[in-house]
C-alpha cells in the first residue's frame, strides 16, 4: 500500500471538503464528481491486493474512430441548411 499517495488524497479531500463547508451553499456536480474521484482512488489504495479490483473506465479501451468519411457524411447531413459562421466578404 502507498501511504504517501494515501496522505496526499486525504489532503485533498479534507481541503475539497473545507472549500465546500465553508461555502455553505448546494454543492455543485463538479464538486461533488471531485470528492467521489478522490474516495474512489483512496479506495482503490486500501483495497487488498487479493482482493480483485473493480474495473474503472480509464481502464478500458477507447473507443474506436469512424473512418473519416463516415464523420464527413454524418457532419454534412446535420449541417445542410447551415449558414456559414464566418461571414464572406461581398
């Protein structure tokens, strides 16, 4: 186990926690995204290493890109009738 990564996580979240306090009002979906992250990785550091480990997303593998010419169709058939953004000089 890292006890250093443990400790610097757990500053983290009691310094994400105080920010929080004392603002005393709702707490925003970024917020609280940032406080599950952090209890999710300081979790993930006491887990026993014999335990399995659940499977995060960072873990898996990205997605695989559509050939160009399938986002250019794509693109173009949603942005027919658009007009330029950038005006043309006349």
């Amino acid at each position: 186990m890292d006890l250093h990564n443990a400790r610097i996580l757990i500053r983290k979240l009691n310094s994400l926690f105080k920010s929080i306090d004392d603002a005393e009002a709702d707490i925003s979906q970024i917020e609280r995204d940032l406080m599950l992250s952090y209890l999710r990785q300081l979790y993930a550091l006491f887990l026993d290493d014999k335990a399995p480990q659940a499977h995060s997303p960072a873990e898996s593998a990205p997605p695989k890109a559509e050939p160009l010419h399938v986002r250019r169709r794509r693109w173009l058939s949603r942005n027919r009738n658009r007009r330029p953004s950038i005006p043309f000089p006349r």
